[in-house]
C-alpha cells in the first residue's frame, strides 16, 4: 500500500529538509536544490507557496524522503 502523500506549504517542505535552518534558509536551500535538478527546476519559478502532492512525489523520487 502506497504512503499518502499530502501538500506542503514550500518553507513547512523546506523546514523538514533543513530542521536546523531558519524558515528562510531553508527555503532558499530547498529552492537551490530544485533549480540545479533538471527534473525539478520547473518547480523552481513556482509563484504560489505550495506543493501540491504530485510535486511532493517528484520531490521525494529525486531527493529521497526527508
């Protein structure tokens, strides 16, 4: 049986990558690793401030679960 994934506001997605970042740190982090991946740089000129939980798959696929 497959994990549910849910959506994720960009900075909580980010916070779970980098814990022991500040909120934007993270944020900046996580969007620099998404703009050198080639099968998520798409993610990386994202507008709205979540993920929806096929972009949360992608993510997972490419970085591994946080």
């Amino acid at each position: 049986m497959e994990k549910t994934i849910k959506s994720f506001g960009r900075t909580e997605l980010a916070q779970i990558y980098f814990p022991r970042l500040c909120p934007e740190a993270a944020w900046h982090k996580l969007r620099s690793w998404l703009k050198t991946n080639p099968h998520l740089s798409h993610l990386y000129e994202l507008t709205r401030r979540t993920f929806t939980p096929a972009e949360v798959r992608l993510i997972y696929a490419e970085l591994g679960e946080p």
